[in-house]
C-alpha cells in the first residue's frame, strides 16, 4: 500500500496553505518541481502516515 503525501507551499507570513494530496513520495517530488516552476517558493511535502514532514523543497 502506497502512503499518501501533502503538499503544502509556505506562505509569506511563514504559515503553510494546503495544496493537494498526491499518493507516493515520488508523485510529491514531482508535483513540487512542476508548481516551483510556475509559482517559485517554499514549498512542504508532509507524510499522512508518518505524521512529518519529510521534506522542504525551495524552488
């Protein structure tokens, strides 16, 4: 079963908005790439299984 991961862009004001959920790690990390490059930032990808997050991407 695979795990479902968040992502999360950091806004200004340092919170986190919710973007989507997308199943896998791998299916995350592209997700991010494709959403840094049409709106550059920080952006979160946070483990629903885990309860982390797992990674920061600065695009």
């Amino acid at each position: 079963m695979e795990s479902t991961f968040d992502i999360f862009k950091r806004l200004r004001n340092g919170k986190p908005l919710w973007i989507t959920s997308v199943p896998g790690i791998e299916e995350a990390r592209v997700r991010v790439h494709r959403l840094g490059a049409i709106a550059p930032g920080e952006y979160l990808i946070y483990s629903q299984l885990k309860g982390v997050i797992v990674e920061y991407v600065n695009n």
